[in-house]
C-alpha cells in the first residue's frame, strides 16, 4: 500500500487556505477550525511519511509522538494546544454556555489559529520525506 503522508500534507495546505476564505468572510469559528485541522493532517502526513501512525484528532498529542525523532521547535507544543482547543469549540452550540460558537469567535482567535497552523504545515512539509 502507498504511503499517504503526501497526501495529508496536501489537504493540510487546501485546509490552510480554507480557513484564510473564512477568516476574510467573517466565520471566525469557522476559521479556527480549519486552522486546527490543517495543524492536525500536516502532523498525520508527516507522521505517516515516517511510517507512523497518522490517526487522532489531538494535534498535541501527535506531536508529543515526533518529539523523540525530531528537533520540534519549543513554541509547537503550545501552538498545539491552543490550535486543539478549536476541534470541539469551534462547532459544536454546547461548547459554550450559551449561544453560538461565533458569538466567541473574534478575527483575532481566527488570525491566530491561521499563523499557529501555517507555522506547523510549513514546519512539517519541509520535514517530510520526499517520494
């Protein structure tokens, strides 16, 4: 079977770009979302590039997995755990104690999130094994 690492790195990218249309557009929560999931699949590619395992939703805790084959930059890790915080909350009504998700959302969270996860999938493209 073909490894698949490539490909997540990929969508990785197309995600990134999703969240910058939906930070322009006014969804915030949205944005943060994507953000996250653009930081979790550039983990998973690379992950799977090395012949790991590329599966979970925690961008922290799959980074907490490379760190003992790769030199990971100090600020990753606390990237990853503000990114991993959007997963649920960005989506989901209940995350809150009342109102929508985009009530707490604000252009900054959704600037945030987009610098945290381009800082990742950058990271981790240059990293990844080429085919």
């Amino acid at each position: 079977m073909a490894n698949r690492g490539r490909d997540r790195l990929e969508r990785a990218k197309r995600d990134l770009a999703h969240a910058e249309h939906a930070r322009q557009a006014g969804d915030y929560e949205w944005a943060a979302f994507a953000a996250q999931q653009a930081a979790e699949k550039a983990v998973q590619g690379l992950l799977l590039g090395l012949g790991g395992e590329g599966c979970g939703h925690s961008v922290l805790r799959s980074l907490e997995g490379l760190r003992a084959r790769l030199d990971l930059p100090p600020a990753f890790l606390d990237a990853a755990r503000r990114l991993d915080r959007h997963d649920i909350l960005a989506r989901h009504p209940d995350g809150f104690p009342a109102g929508l998700p985009g009530e707490y959302y604000t252009e900054r969270d959704a600037t945030e999130a987009i610098d945290d996860a381009r800082a990742v999938v950058e990271f981790f493209e240059r990293a990844s094994p080429r085919p």
